[in-house]
C-alpha cells in the first residue's frame, strides 16, 4: 500500500488520530482530528500535545506511563478543555504505543462523545420538527379555507348594505381576516423552492452584519474570525441570509436587553471548513461551519428544547417564527443548526454541506 492512498484512508477516519512521538510532540493528526481541535495539523507538527488542551487535565501522566511500560489503555468519557477556544468536550480516549526496532510513537485516538449524542439529538431534533411542519400545514389549510369564506362574505355584506356607517364594522373583519392569513403564511414559511446558484458564505455574512450594525449603532461590537479557505457553496443566497439574518437578530436583541447590566456587548462570527462531517444519517466531505456567538443573558433551559418550533419565543415582542424560519432555511441546504447556551455565552452554530446540492 503506498504513503499515499495510506495518508487517505486515515485522512477519512471518522476517529481522530494524533500521533505524539518520543518527546510527546505532535508527528500527525488526521482530518478529523483537525476538525475536533479546531487546529492544523500542519501548524502543530512537532509541536507539543499540550497545544492542544489547557492544563487542567490527567493525560500528561497517562502519556508518560503508556510511552514508559508501553502497555496500551483506554479512558472513558474524559472531559477536555480546547486550548482553541475554551470550549469543552466529552471524549473516550484510546492510548497506544508503538515500538518497531525505531523510536517509540504513541497513537492517541480521541472518540468525540458529544458529536454522538450530538448526532442523536439532532435526528430526534429534526423529525419531531418535520412532524410539528406537518401538523401546522394541515392545520393552516383548515385556518385558510374559512378565513378565505369570511372575507369574501363581509365583501359582499359591504356591498349590499351599501351603508357607509357599517363600512367600518366589515372593514374590521376583512381587515382581521388578512391578518390571520397573513400570521398563517408566516408560519408556513417561504413555499419558494431554493435558487441554487455558487454563493460566498462570507458575502453572505457580511451582508448581515451591515445591516446589523447600522441597526444596533455603537452599542455592540461586531467581530470578525474568518476562514478564507472556505470554496463557495451551491446556496439560495437570499434565504441564507434570511437565516442568519434571524439568528443575529435574535443575539442583539437579547444583548440590548440587558440594558446598562453589560456595557461590553459583543457578537463573534467565526467560520470554518469542517472535514469528514456527519449531519443527520449522511457523512460530508467539507462542511462550512459559521458560528454567531454572543455574550448574552443566555437562552433559559426550558426555551432551549422548543425554541425552533413556530410560535415559540423568549421575549414578550417576539413573533417566535425568526428561529423556525432560519430551522427551515438551513434543512432546505441539506444542513443543521446547533445551540448552547449558558448566562454569558451563547453560541448558534450552522452546519452547511459544501457540495450537497450538486
């Protein structure tokens, strides 16, 4: 088997696989790996393992002792902090050294349990959101049909009363009537099948946080993390930034909210190319991933399960359809959305296949 086609089926590992050698510096880490770490592994090479994770953690003893008596072991749900971006993840950990008449390595295979339960929540997610659009179809068509008779009959009661004392009485009810309808249709969502066309996830971007600063003023900082490396991906442009559009609304609302209680109000996007992604029951080769983090009140924990189904808000003013709408939008792109949040952070993160569509 050659060096090559070797470095490719490992590259395509859904595991993530560092290889430490004898100093426990980094000799190679797999795309999946990459992906996990949120770090390259090209950067890293021979480069210490603790570039990885902070300090608090119990591998650097397990290392030494798997490198020494070079005896294989395995770590069950390990919980790590990113030295990337503190964020914390749930992993099982798999400790193998090897030694072949050359210099010892050690193989080091991380299983993300998160992205497995993460996963599961997602399918479970997804259907019981395609059973709540379902419902709410059939419901709307029973809503419309009759708003649709009492409209046309208080048309007609205004023409025969031909009184323009009661003008007022039947334009109440038409007028009520197109409402309903209209709240029906936003329910509903777009009917507009997407317009695939190459699209910049970055232009994308941009043209909502434009529109978001010239809205928000000075009040909140905007900042910028992107990956210029991300290729343009076959996308209705309009709806994307219908979607993101509706999930940063939602994060500078919240943090306007807090009134004088936060007077460093910021909002992050970071983008990324996620390799060897998995979305629901189908594995991607490159996914794009854009997160809007803010640093918020945080989304209340009994919000947090419903909070993509129509209706469903947080705020007393809010119409509960911009998260549904935005669910909608990112299923359409073959992708997902994914949520936490905690007092002080909270972090949307959009997954959208690069190449799907095609």
């Amino acid at each position: 088997m050659s060096v090559n086609l070797f470095r490719w089926i490992v590259d395509h590992q859904a595991t993530a696989l560092v290889l430490l050698n004898g100093q426990l510096n980094i000799e190679y880490m797999n795309s999946s790996a990459e992906a996990l770490f949120a770090r390259s592994g090209n950067q890293l090479q021979g480069q210490s393992w603790r570039q990885l994770f902070t300090p608090d953690n119990g591998l650097a003893e397990l290392l030494e002792r798997v490198l020494v008596e070079g005896v294989p072991t395995t770590q069950r749900s390990e919980r790590l902090t990113l030295a990337a971006d503190g964020s914390r993840i749930t992993v099982d950990i798999t400790l193998t050294p090897l030694h072949d008449d050359g210099p010892p390595y050690v193989l080091v295979e991380f299983l993300s349990m998160d992205r497995i339960l993460k996963i599961s929540r997602e399918e479970a997610s997804l259907a019981k959101q395609e059973a709540a659009r379902v419902l709410v179809r059939g419901l709307a068509h029973e809503v419309k049909n009759p708003l649709g008779g009492i409209r046309g009959a208080a048309q007609l009661l205004q023409i025969e009363l031909g009184d323009e004392r009661f003008d007022e009485y039947t334009g109440v009810i038409i007028g009520e009537a197109d409402r309903l309808r209209n709240l029906v249709d936003r329910i509903l969502g777009s009917n507009r099948l997407p317009k695939w066309a190459p699209t910049n996830i970055h232009e994308v971007v941009e043209r909502v946080l434009k529109l978001m600063q010239a809205e928000a003023g000075p009040t909140i900082t905007f900042e910028r993390d992107y990956d210029p490396s991300l290729p343009e991906m076959a996308a209705d442009r309009e709806q994307l930034i219908q979607a993101v559009l509706n999930i940063v609304r939602n994060g500078m609302e919240a943090l306007q909210s807090q009134e004088d209680d936060n007077p460093d109000k910021r909002m992050r996007i970071t983008t990324r190319a996620i390799r060897q992604f998995t979305i629901g029951k189908h594995r991607h080769r490159l996914v794009a991933q854009v997160r809007i983090e803010d640093n918020g009140p945080g989304i209340d924990r009994e919000l947090m399960e419903n909070m993509f189904y129509p209706m469903v808000s947080g705020r007393a003013q809010g119409s509960g359809l911009g998260l549904s709408i935005a669910q909608q939008v990112i299923t359409h792109h073959a992708g997902v959305i994914d949520c936490e949040s905690e007092p002080g952070r909270t972090r949307f993160t959009l997954y959208l296949p690069i190449g799907a569509q095609e």
